[in-house]
C-alpha cells in the first residue's frame, strides 16, 4: 500500500516541476554569447536593443552576452554601431528569431512553459548569429 504522506509529497513535487517549466527555459537559454569582431581590430562598438537602450559597449574583438527576448511575445533585434579614428562608422543589425524547441511546451503538455515561462524569460527566441564581424573602410 501507498504511504499517503509520501504519495502528496511526491505529487507536490511533480506539479511543481510541471508548472514551473518550459521547453526552452530548459533545453535552450534566454541568453546568448556574442562574438563581436571587425577589421580593423581594436574598433570601438556599442550595442543597443530595439528599444534604445544600451546592451553593450566594448572594443574588438570581445564577446557580450545578450537577451534575446524585449518583453512578453517579443523578440529583440540590436544595432551594433563600429567605430575608429581613420574609418567610417559602420552600423551591423543582429536579430532574433524563433527558437524551435519552444515548440516542446505544446507537444508535451507545457501549457505554463508555452504561455509564461518561455515568453517572459525570452527563451523562446535565439540570436540570429553567435558571431558578427564589420568590415569598415578608410576615409572616414
């Protein structure tokens, strides 16, 4: 015979996991390191998102970790603006697209993780590119 304690310890513990779970959150991540390279080496970069707001500021070649998702259902998108004395300033767009394994919170039943958690925490969205490089000319 079941032990009743252990029976609703044990079911507590599944509904838990079920409900704060989600495809992505789990198999992908919300978060992605970028490499963020250009010729010439040593150019400044600034990293914004789609809503203005600075995400990244550095000189190549370095690598920034950046949130795919903007919010609830949305995807990010960022312009990464290159400069250097003697060049033309130079403006890279990354985006975001559609992670696949989002789709997991349907075929397995995830109703939270379809609705709350990979919307909220962005996973499910990916960086369109892991690495982005500029070319920029002389002359500015």
């Amino acid at each position: 015979m079941v032990n009743v304690k252990n029976f609703i310890m044990i079911s507590v513990v599944l509904i838990a996991i079920t409900c704060t779970s989600g495809c992505s959150t789990i198999v992908s991540d919300s978060n992605y390191d970028v490499r963020i390279d250009s010729y010439p080496r040593g150019s400044d970069y600034l990293i914004t998102d789609k809503k203005g707001r600075e995400v990244g500021r550095g000189i190549t070649p370095d690598i920034v970790s950046l949130k795919a998702g903007a919010g609830y259902f949305q995807a990010n998108k960022f312009n990464i603006d290159y400069s250097k004395e003697g060049y033309r300033p130079t403006t890279k767009v990354l985006g975001t697209s559609f992670d696949p394994w989002y789709l997991g919170n349907f075929i397995f039943g995830s109703w939270i993780g379809f609705l709350a958690v990979d919307p909220l925490t962005g996973a499910m969205w990916s960086v369109d590119e892991p690495s982005v490089q500029i070319m920029s000319t002389g002359d500015e």
